[in-house]
C-alpha cells in the first residue's frame, strides 16, 4: 500500500511538521487495517526517499 501525503513534495525532507503528523497517522491506520484484514502480528512500514534509496514514484506538479 502506498500512502501519500496530499501536498505535492519531492522529498520527505520537504513536508512541514503538520504534514508529517498526518502522513504518520494515515500510514498507522493503513497498517492497522492491514494486519486485521490478513490476521498478521507485525508489519513493516518503509520510506524510498530518492532515487538511490529506490523512489520510483515521480512528483507532478
């Protein structure tokens, strides 16, 4: 599951504090969702935040 802050940034580095809580909150009740529907004890929640960290996923603005 991908999830995607709603403001357009290129890096992670580039979200404001407020936009940080919010794409944290939204990534806590994705994971929640997902253990529950595949009954899981654990997830893992990663960041590719540029293109050597492997970020595939392209800004438009």
């Amino acid at each position: 599951v991908l999830v995607c802050p709603l403001r357009p940034v290129e890096r992670f580095r580039d979200l404001r504090p407020d936009e940080l809580a919010d794409l944290f909150s939204a990534a806590q009740r994705v994971a929640n969702l997902v253990e529950k529907h595949f009954n899981a004890t654990s997830i893992t929640i990663a960041i590719q935040d540029g293109p050597e960290a492997g970020q595939t996923v392209k800004v438009r603005t």
